[in-house]
C-alpha cells in the first residue's frame, strides 16, 4: 500500500531531524524502500524561522525524490510546540499549518496537563484550524480512560507513530497504542523520522500488525486516504 508520512524531520539542517543533503536523500530511499511515496516534511517550529528558507529547502527536496520516482510527493508542514503565542504565529504565517491546509501538527511536553491540552486544541479549533495531535501516544494525561475520546469529540485529530506499534505484546506501552488503533482513536500514522539511524523511517513492522489486525478499509484511511485529505485540504476526517 502506498503511504504518505505526515510526520518526518527530513528537511537538512533546520532542526534535530536530518543533519544534510546526503542523510536526507538516504531518508527519502528508505522511506521509499519502506512504501512511503508521499511525505509532509515537518520540521520544528521556532521563534524567528525563515519561512522561504523551508520552503526553499522542501524545493531542493522535492528535486532528489523526484530523482527516485517522479510521483514521489514532497510537502511542507511543520509540527509546532505548545506556547502561548502559537495562534498568533499561525495567523501572522509565522508559523505553517500541514501543506498550506486548515491541519495544524501540534506537539505537547510529555507531562502536560489534560486541561492544557484540552484547552489549547480547541483553542486552534475555535479559531478556524483542525489541530492534529502529534504523537498522542507521548502525552501521559490522555491513558486516564475516556480522555482521548473527550478530545477528539471536540474536534481534534489524533496522530501516533508507526514504532510505537510495534514492539513486544507484553510491553504496556506498545498495548495501549494497539488498542486506540483498534477503537478508532487514531486518525492519522506518521514515521517521525529524524535520520537513518535510531530514528529512521520505518513503517514495516507497525505494517505488519495492522494488516493482521485492522479492516483494509480501515487500514486504508489511517495510511493514504486520511493524508490525502490533508494534501487536498479537504474536512471531514471522523473516527
Ligand atoms: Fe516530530
């Protein structure tokens, strides 16, 4: 099946993600050689960014992948951090929501509290975006039972990470990101990937399992038809 990564720190140079050039034309083969033929590059926002820079460098990107295959689809997004000030970054385009659409990647510190959460997603909700929560799987205040529920019910989208599928049955970690995916709390899959080592892209494994476990309609939504949404800057992304 052919994936679209809506999560991937492959821009060189610009954050913790891809060191240069070289490591990101290595990221994108391995995407390929994973199945991916589509990916939103979003790197981290932070205060004072060159917005043409990214752009420009998401050009340079797109060139190489092309190089591949020339379906091969670069976008630019962003994954933003929680502050007080992210709205106002947003609307000034200071800060960049997912390939131009009303999708916003946003990313919490592990230890956040569910109001703040809450409370900031409905805040970009309220204010015309469709928050997309990065890596839920992260946020401790979402395992409290029915609270991932609570905040896609009031208007939020849930993103979690291809690894953290996989992995061993009996780790209990692992178990609870299975179960949301079976509940249908989960929207959208992204790799994440930050370089060819530890935090390469890898989506085979996490793969695997879902063939195994999830409907191939339901499959089908969380790996292309949901991404594609995003790529055409279409609503309507339900549970
Ligand atoms: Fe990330």
């Amino acid at each position: 099946m052919n994936i679209i990564d809506i999560h991937a720190h492959i821009l060189p140079g610009v954050d913790d993600g891809s060191a240069d050039l070289d490591e990101s034309r290595k990221m994108l083969q391995e995407a390929y050689s994973q199945g991916i033929r589509a990916i939103i590059a979003t790197p981290h926002y932070h205060r004072g960014q060159d917005i043409d820079k990214l752009k420009e460098l998401t050009g340079i990107l797109r060139q190489e992948a092309q190089k591949l295959d020339p379906g091969y689809g670069i976008f630019l997004g962003q994954e933003l951090m929680d502050s007080e000030d992210i709205l106002d970054e947003l609307r000034k385009g200071h800060a960049l929501t997912m390939a131009e659409s009303r999708y916003v990647l946003i990313e919490f510190l592990p230890n956040v509290s569910y109001s703040r959460l809450y409370q900031r997603l409905r805040q970009l909700k309220m204010a015309g975006y469709l928050p997309i929560a990065a890596h839920a799987e992260r946020y401790g205040c979402l395992r409290e039972e029915g609270r991932i529920e609570e905040v896609i019910e009031g208007g939020s989208l849930i993103q979690m990470n291809y690894r953290s599928l996989t992995g061993n049955i009996l780790n209990k970690n692992t178990r609870w990101c299975r179960r949301q995916v079976l509940r249908g709390n989960v929207h959208l899959l992204g790799t994440d990937m930050h370089n060819t080592g530890a935090r390469a892209p890898r989506t085979r494994e996490a793969m695997a399992w879902l063939e195994r476990h999830c409907p191939k309609k339901e499959l089908h939504r969380l790996v292309k038809k949901y991404p594609e949404y995003i790529l055409n800057k279409k609503e309507g992304i339900v549970r």
